[in-house]
C-alpha cells in the first residue's frame, strides 16, 4: 500500500473539559488513514509549544479556528504528496514551516495533530498498529507501569489542596493488568474513605478525587489509609507519587503554601518535601521547585537521593537541551515526555533520547485537558518507557489509554502486559 500522503484534513472537536481542541486526519493514496487530536494542558511550562487560540467571546476565548486554517491550508499543502513514513523530515518541514521558536504562529496544537496523525497514517499504511512500527527493530516491548491519580489538586481543582496530583504507584505488581486492578481497589477505597469522612467535593479534571483537605499533609494520611484499605502494604505494594507542580505557586525561589497558610522559601520547601518523604512510602515527586529555580531543584535532587524519581516536567518541558542543561547541573534524574510539549513527535523523540544519554528513567505522559485519543500509549511502548502518567481510573478519556495498554498486551502474546523488572526503576534498585 502507498504511503504518500493524499489529503490533509483538520477538524474542531472537543476535549475533557468541553474545549475545542484541533484533530488533524491524513489519508493516503492507497486508502489508510491516520487520525490524532491535540491535548491542552493547564499547568504549563514556559517553555512549551504554544496553542493557536482564537481569543474574543467564544468558547472563552479557546476556539481553534485560526490552527484548523493552518491544518487545512498551509500545512496541508505542505505535506501533500509527500511520504508519511519520513517523520522526521515532514516533521523538520513543519517546525520551519511555523517559523517560530514556541510555535505560536500555526499553533503548537496544530503541529502536534498532524505529527502525531502523520505517524498514525504511516503505521496504517504499513499495515501495523502504531506501537509496532514507532518499535521498528527493537525486541524489548514492554507495557509501561501506570502512574494513577488518586486525589486531584493544584490547578486541576481549584486548588483546594497546593500539591496538584497525589498519585499512586503499584510498584508491587506482576504486569499491567494486575497493576490496573491494584489501583482500581486503591482508588474505590479512597472514595470510600472520601464519603465517610464528608470530604469529598466532586472529581477534578484528571478523574481524581477533588477533596476537602485542610492540609496537604491531610491528603497523604488519606492515601495511606486508601491503600491499607485496599488491602495492600504501602510501599512494599503499593507506593505515593507526588505532582508538586511548584511553578504555579512559587516565583523566584518564594513558595506560598495556601493550604498551610505560610510562604517559604526553597530551602523550606525541600526541607518540607524531605519530610514527606522519610515519614510517606513516596517514590516519586515532580517538579518539587518551581521552573526558575534550578539550583533548588539541583539540592533537592541531591538531597532525596538515587532512590526517588524526581521527575522534571516544566522544567524541561520535553526538550532536549533542556534535559541537557539539567543532567549536567544534577538536577533531575527522571523526564516527564509529552508530545503536546515539544510539538512534534521528532522533538518528543529527541527528548526521550536525550534523557537515556542522560542516565534518566522516563515517564510518557497524558494532560489535564485530554481525548479519547491514545497516542500516548503507542508512543510508551513503541520507544520502551517504562512508565507512564495519564491521569487517575476514572472517566473515559483516561479508561481509553488504560484500556488500550490491555489491548497491546494481547497483540504482543502477554496475557497482562510484561513490566519492566522493579530494579530498572529507581526505587527498586535503592532501599531508603
């Protein structure tokens, strides 16, 4: 079958928080078609790739229609008549197209439709599923370890709590179905708990829990208590990952812990994550400082040592010399990828890359504002993460990525989905 692109064809549809959001379909001479839609996120680095937004009245200014121009124009003639399966020329071809360093002209939701529906026609046109043929060569496929929201925080809901994600991992689990179903008893009985204690508000924008904590230490207490429940030992089963996601309440080294009514500084901020993690079975905390505060982020790294992750998000924001420029500082040991991110899939790759050459471990993940799209988890598997971060165990635009890591599983012959071993982790090759 041909895999030279025929047509181009953006379209406004709609995400998790009822925004339009840009969907980018390319169909080839001989018939496959490859379809994507682009992810909004809320809390974001300041170095992302920047959405084409339409501003005015409508829809609260989010209306896509000047990226779905961009699809349908520019960027279609552009790739029309080309060969799907050179990502990483079509891509070269779009980011010089857009001209821009963040993207801002065509739109960064634009570009990251067409790549990642670009890859999509590709696969088709080989006759393969994504995953497969992103994996090329490579004989070590893996299904990812899922990082699930439990209870929801920071700007994804209303910032009833400062820590934006309270998550958890199944670190004791023997493969991914099994991971799902530990999780799916760590998060009915948080809800459970939620209920009898009258502290649950509603579902944030991940699916987790939105609670009515007092503290952020509160919220800690009620996820242990969630997995004992649940019937499983925390951190021997299952163990706290943390999103402190401290670029959106800290500048310039000061933190404002809403919750705890007190600001701090960077110092103060570690030292109160430090806590947390000699008295919480947490294995991994993400972006524990803020973004313009490196030399923080460096300490902390330093200081919680080889056997947690301390995953950098907006601090590198998927790109490569971001990830660099940290690894050589010390700060980080772990890359949050995500594709909306970088903007195109190459970037993305180029990320991931770059954080192996780094030594890091790497976690592909979703956004708050998310579709019933799966790239993400043809992406984990086809480059070999070994983990990955789409939101909690509710709601069908995350059910539909974990459902779809059960599907792999069974096209790969792996009756749950084969796990990276626990001591390719870093909490499974160091004892705190």
């Amino acid at each position: 079958m041909s895999t030279q692109i025929q047509s181009v064809t953006g379209r406004r549809v709609w995400d998790s928080r009822g925004r339009p959001t840009v969907e980018t379909e390319i169909t080839l001479v001989g018939g496959a078609v490859g379809r994507a839609i682009a992810p909004a996120g809320a809390s974001t680095g300041s170095g992302e790739a920047l959405d084409r937004r339409d501003g005015g009245a409508p829809f609260g200014g989010h209306d896509v229609q000047g990226a779905l121009a961009a699809v349908n124009g520019e960027i279609a003639d552009l790739l029309t008549g080309r060969d799907a399966t050179d990502q990483a020329a079509l891509d070269t071809a779009l980011i010089a197209l857009d001209g821009t360093p963040n993207k801002h002209r065509l739109g960064g939701n634009a570009l990251v439709a067409t790549s990642m529906a670009i890859a999509h026609a590709a696969a088709a046109g080989l006759r393969m599923p994504l995953w497969r043929y992103l994996a090329g060569d490579r004989q070590d496929r893996i299904l990812p370890l899922p990082e699930i929201q439990i209870f929801g925080g920071g700007a994804h809901a209303g910032r009833r709590v400062d820590v934006q994600d309270f998550m958890v991992i199944a670190v004791g689990a023997t493969d991914y179905a099994h991971s799902l179903e530990m999780v799916a008893e760590v998060y009915r009985a948080a809800g459970a708990l939620m209920g009898e204690a009258k502290l649950l508000q509603g579902v944030a924008d991940e699916g987790g829990y939105w609670p009515a904590f007092d503290t952020n230490d509160r919220a800690l207490e009620f996820l242990v208590r969630a997995i004992e429940r649940a019937g499983y030992t925390p951190g021997q089963d299952v163990a706290i990952s943390l999103d402190i996601a401290a670029s959106d309440f800290g500048k310039n080294g000061r933190y404002t812990l809403a919750r705890d009514s007190r600001e701090i500084d960077s110092d103060g901020l570690s030292e109160m994550l430090l806590g947390w993690l000699a008295r919480y079975p947490i294995v991994s905390i993400e972006d524990p400082l803020g973004e313009d505060d490196p030399e923080g982020m460096r300490k902390f790294t330093l200081a919680a040592g080889p056997g947690v992750e301390v995953v950098a998000d907006d601090f590198i924001c998927t790109t490569a010399a971001r990830i660099d420029r940290a690894a050589e500082l010390g700060a980080c040991n772990t890359a949050l990828i995500k594709p909306n991110q970088a903007g195109t899939l190459t970037e993305t790759r180029a990320a991931l890359d770059a954080a192996r050459a780094a030594g890091w471990e790497s976690i592909v993940s979703a956004r708050s504002g998310e579709t019933e799209d799966t790239t993400i988890v043809h992406l984990a598997v086809g480059w070999g993460a070994k983990q990955l971060k789409v939101g909690s165990f509710s709601r069908s635009e995350r059910m539909a990525k974990w459902n779809e890591g059960l599907r792999i599983a069974e096209a790969l012959g792996q009756a749950g989905g084969q796990l990276a071993p626990r001591s390719a982790f870093p909490w499974g090759r160091t004892t705190r």
